[in-house]
C-alpha cells in the first residue's frame, strides 16, 4: 500500500469511528474537539483527524469555529423540532413515491429487514445490532423512491436524529414499544394506501419527538431556538422537494 493510500485510509477510519462517537453520545453536547486528544485517542496522525473533523462539519455533526477550532453539536429541543419535522416532511414524501413503484423484491426486503430487527429487539446486549437492523429496515421503506440523491438526504436525517435518541435513552424512563410501532408501520406500508402509510411514519417519529419533549420538561433542560446549522439542513431539504 503505497503511503498516501494508507493516509487516506486512516483518515477514514477515523472519520468513521469518531462520527460514531458523535452520533451515539461518546463526547459531550458542546465540547470542544482537540485535535492532539483525538489523535491520542485513537492513536492516529493529527492530519487524519483534521481531515475526519472537515468531513463531520460539511455533514453538520461537527460545529467548526473560525480560529476556535471545533465543538460537538450542542442538543436542543429546538434543534429536534425542527429536525423532526423535516424528517416526516422528507421521508413521508419519498415512501409515499417509494411505494408507488412498489414490487415483490422491495416487499420482501421490508419483510426480511422487519424480521432481523426483531431478532435484536428480543435479545440484550445488542444495542448496537438493533441500531443497525433498525437503520436498515427505514432504509429498505425509501429504497424504491428511484432517487439515491433523496436516500442519502433521509440518513443524513436519520444521523442527526440518532444523535439526539441515544441522548434520550441514556435518561428515558418508561418503557417504548418499538418493535410494535415498526410492525404497525410495515403493514401500513405493504397493506395500505401511501398516505396511510405516511401518517403511521410521521405517528412514529412525532412519538420519539415527544418522548425527548417530555425529557427536557422533566428534567428542565434548556430549550433553546434551533441552531444555524440546523435551520440550513431543513432548508436544504425543503428546496430539493419543492423542485419538480
């Protein structure tokens, strides 16, 4: 492997590994990210992190600051709201196209995706598995839009919206039954019409956005007005669907 081939590899391996981090609440909500503590963290160059930290920032999972270097995201309730709905604006939108070019390959898809998460919803310890399976099943509703461009917009969604469900589970209380909230959206989807479908989506994230309503009530966390970064995203979003 030639040196530059390695650098980029480890440039990516970082990326990933830290952005994992980020999404799943290893760094605090607004910390600052130092360049030499990750490097010795993951026992990588300084030049692969500074490189990981750009790619994180163009995806809005890092906050880059002129001459301050760069910070974790801060969670605000804000920040979700608007979030959560540009992901039920977004992805309602792309099921429902998802499945009108419906056939029996994307049915079963949902159908094999639906069963492996609920194979990690009856064990424990499986929490990064479930995540997985729970990715993927979302990911098998959209994958027949026809437009990868409108899939790639729904995870970059789903990343930021995984961010703030791993900080409600480290604090959430009463129990949620997902698996049953997922086994009523497939069926939605395979039996009924798309803007059944659609409603039954946009029922199961506004629940989640709720839950994290309820934590920051009850624990009287601050809920401040959505970030900059997060204002753009959704009008990112809204621009690509009010195009024809």
């Amino acid at each position: 492997m030639s040196q530059q081939s390695e650098k980029t590899t480890q440039a990516t391996a970082i990326y990933q590994k830290l952005r994992a981090d980020i999404i799943h609440g290893a760094y605090t909500p607004g910390a600052k990210l130092r360049i030499d503590g990750i490097a010795a963290k993951y026992d990588v160059g300084s030049n692969a992190v500074r490189e990981a930290l750009s790619r994180l920032s163009s995806e809005r999972l890092v906050e880059r600051h002129e001459q301050r270097g760069y910070t974790v995201p801060p969670v605000a309730l804000g920040d979700w709201q608007v979030l959560a709905r540009t992901r039920c604006f977004l992805e309602g939108n792309v099921l429902k196209e998802s499945m009108r070019h419906r056939d029996d390959l994307w049915e079963e898809n949902i159908v094999v995706a639906f069963h492996r998460l609920s194979r990690f919803s009856s064990r424990e310890g499986s929490r990064e598995g479930w995540e997985d399976a729970h990715r993927n099943f979302h990911r098998a509703l959209i994958a027949n839009c026809g437009s990868p461009w409108l899939i790639d917009f729904c995870d970059i969604l789903a990343d930021h919206a995984a961010r703030y469900i791993s900080f409600s589970n480290a604090f959430r209380k009463a129990p949620r039954d997902g698996l049953r909230e997922h086994e009523a959206l497939m069926k939605a989807v395979l039996h009924g019409t798309p803007e059944e479908a659609c409603e039954c989506l946009t029922r199961h994230y506004t629940r989640t956005l709720e839950v994290i309503e309820e934590l920051f009530e009850r624990d009287k966390l601050p809920a401040a007005p959505p970030s900059a970064a997060v204002a753009d995203l959704a009008g990112s979003v809204a621009k690509l669907m009010s195009k024809p």
